[in-house]
C-alpha cells in the first residue's frame, strides 16, 4: 500500500495555514445576474450557534456586492443533511448557496447511509474559516496504547475524531453514546461520567469556562499547534511515537489512520454551491463570494464577534477537498472495515 501521509501532512498544514489573496473584482454581468434577485443561504444547523452567526455577518457583505437580497435559511437535521439536501437539489434557476462543512458530508459517506449527498454534487465558492479538532479529558485521565481498563470516550457520532482517533492510538475505549451538545459532554467529563470526548478547538475554547478537571489531550492535527500538547499525525506525532515498535504493515496503518482523522476532523466552513447549478451562475457566483470573504467589512465584522476568519478561495478549497475525497476513496476497504469495528 503507497503511503499518502505526506500529501496528507501537506494538506493538514494547508487547511490550517492557508490564505490567499483575491485578484479582480466582480463585473458588471455578474452584478447584473443577481441584481435585485433572492439569494438563499442555507445554514444546516439552528439559529444563534457559530455557524448561524458567519452566516448573518457574510450575508450583507454578500448582499453589497451581488446587487442581490440574501437571505438566511437554517435548516438543522440529519447531522446536517437536510439542509445540505436543499442545496443539491435545488432547481436550475434559484439561487441557493449553503454554508456548509465537508467533514460531515464524508463522514456521513463512511456510514452508508442511503440518499445522503455527496461531495461530488457540490461545488465550493470559497471558505470562510478553519478549524481543527482536539481530544479533551479528565485531567488524569492519558492517552495510553492497548491499557486493560477502557477509556470511556463519548461518541457524537463524530468518525474522524473518535472511531479513527482510538484506532490510530490503539486505544482501548469504550464509546458513550446519547450527547445532546457540548455542555453535556463537559457536564459529564466534570463529573468523571466520561473519560474522554472530542471537539473543535474554537467550542473546547468557548465550552471550558469555569470547569476544573478537564484539560486538552491531544490536538487533531499533523503538526504542533498548542505548546505542551500533543498533536496526533505526522513525524513525533503520538500515532508515530505509539506505533515505532509495531510490524510495519500494523504501523504503516496506524499512521494513515492518524492522517486521514486530522485531514477529515478540520472544519472548513465554506460556501457551497449544486455541482450542476448554471456555468455562468457558479462562475460569477465564485468571483461575487471570493471578493465577499475577502472584504474588510466582512474580517472586521467577524473579528468584533470574536469569530475567526480565515477566508480561502474556491479554488484552493476545491483542491483540498478533491484530495482529501480521492485519499479517503482509495482508502476505502481500510476505513469501512475501522468503522464497522468501532460501531
């Protein structure tokens, strides 16, 4: 088996670093494609949470430049497939943009659910922020290959950042099942209900508050990002340090396992389009979104709300996306065969 671990270090280190500059500004045609038309933004989660709030700072700036009236639409349900669904199947002449999140898309994929979309009936006009996963626990609580008591590791469902964490680490875990949000699982791991559960970065930063004994274990990620805390893929990373004394075929496993979690766990919430959608449309649409989350109004904005913006082009998005989809399609047999074991 030809190990992509490189390639996806080098996307992992992308999703986190990469900016990129906006060359040109929207023309007149554009402009007056969607002048005095609806656009809507379908936002497949409820309203006041992040992704609801980059969705109602980006919809004015949106707005200024399209000549178009934006409007956003929340649609939670089916771990964002609902809302993703109205976005594929959207018919030829309406405007409908979703900002939405890859990594639920494939992780859906790996379950096989029938009549989810896919990444291939979308097309990316560019994303607004990044961010990484982390493994939080208990304070005492380590991360330890193949220990005789389980780990309780809470499950949101979430693939990337607990099936193939605890088999990348040959950890024993038992997964907890029944969460309803984040202030669950830290109620649970404040009271030792839990040992372990996952994260984005930005909600582990919001969620901790005032809570004691819990602490980061380790940062989904191929490359020191948090002084003092591990990171899980890439060279010294605790997939690498967990398996140098293992058979190189278990090894070389490990560490692909380690690399595809990091690569698949990122966020890289975006703006998204139906693949089949007009040329036209898609084409001006990607030049009106790249100059929208490149404007001032719209960082600035979004700083003051003590969000993150990390804006990244469609095409740069584009090429991690289409990397990321052929690395997990070539790994196929390996990850439907972790999945159905951590089920």
């Amino acid at each position: 088996m030809k190990n992509p671990s490189t390639r996806l270090c080098q996307i992992g280190a992308l999703l986190l670093t990469m900016t990129c500059s906006l060359a040109g500004a929207a023309d007149t045609a554009c402009k007056d494609l969607f002048a005095g038309r609806k656009v809507m933004l379908v936002v497949p989660f409820g309203p006041g949470g992040g992704y609801d709030t980059y969705a109602r700072v980006f919809a004015p700036v949106l707005e200024k430049h399209s000549g178009a009236k934006v409007v956003v639409s929340n649609m939670p349900g089916a771990n964002t497939m609902l809302g993703t669904r109205a976005v594929t199947t959207a018919a030829s002449d309406e405007l409908v943009l979703g900002f939405l999140d890859p990594r639920y898309i494939f992780e859906t994929a790996l379950q096989k659910l029938p009549g989810v979309p896919s990444m291939s009936e979308l097309t990316p006009l560019g994303t607004l922020t990044m961010s990484y996963s982390v493994v939080m626990g208990r304070r005492k609580v380590a991360l330890r290959p193949n220990d005789p008591v389980p780990l309780l590791y809470a499950n949101h469902g979430n693939i990337s950042s607990s099936i193939l964490v605890a088999a990348a680490l040959g950890l024993n875990v038992k997964y907890v099942k029944g969460f309803k949000g984040s202030a669950e699982v830290f109620a649970a791991l404040e009271r030792g209900d839990i040992d372990v559960s996952s994260n984005q970065m930005e909600s582990y930063e919001k969620g901790i508050g005032a809570f004691q004994n819990i602490g980061l274990l380790a940062t989904l990620t191929s490359a020191s990002v948090q002084k003092d805390v591990p990171y899980l893929a890439g060279p010294g990373g605790l997939a690498d340090l967990f398996s140098r004394q293992l058979p190189a075929p278990v090894r070389q496993e490990r560490l692909l396992l380690a690399d595809l979690s990091a690569g698949m766990s990122a966020a890289a919430k975006g703006i998204y389009i139906a693949a089949g959608a007009p040329a036209r449309t898609k084409a001006c649409l990607t030049e009106l979104v790249e100059k929208s989350i490149f404007d001032d109004a719209f960082v600035e904005s979004a700083k003051r709300l003590k969000l993150d913006p990390a804006p990244i082009s469609a095409k740069a998005t584009h090429q991690v996306i289409n990397e990321l989809a052929r690395l997990i399609d070539q790994n196929r047999a390996l990850l439907d065969r972790v999945v159905q074991a951590g089920q």
